[in-house]
C-alpha cells in the first residue's frame, strides 16, 4: 500500500506541473498579441 500511495502522489505531482507549465504557455501566447483569438484568451480568462 505504501508503493501505491507514493506512486499516486508522484502522479498528482506531475499532473500538478503539467498543468501549471501548460497555463503559463498559454498566457504567454496570449501576451504575445493574440489579437485574432479573443475568443480564446477569453476562454482562458474564464478558466482562470
């Protein structure tokens, strides 16, 4: 059980930074003038 508890918390882990890389390209590309995805940049906005 122990094995399976660490395992878990590594994948929650690495699920944590892969969420947080793939909202910072996100608001990266949006800085970047975006301008023809309003849509989406408020798409992100909401989600945020």
């Amino acid at each position: 059980m122990k094995n399976m508890l660490t395992i878990d918390r590594r994948v929650a882990v690495v699920a944590a930074i892969v969420v947080a890389v793939t909202l910072v390209v996100l608001a990266i590309l949006v800085s970047n003038g975006a301008a023809a995805q309003d849509h989406a940049s408020s798409m992100i906005e909401y989600g945020l």
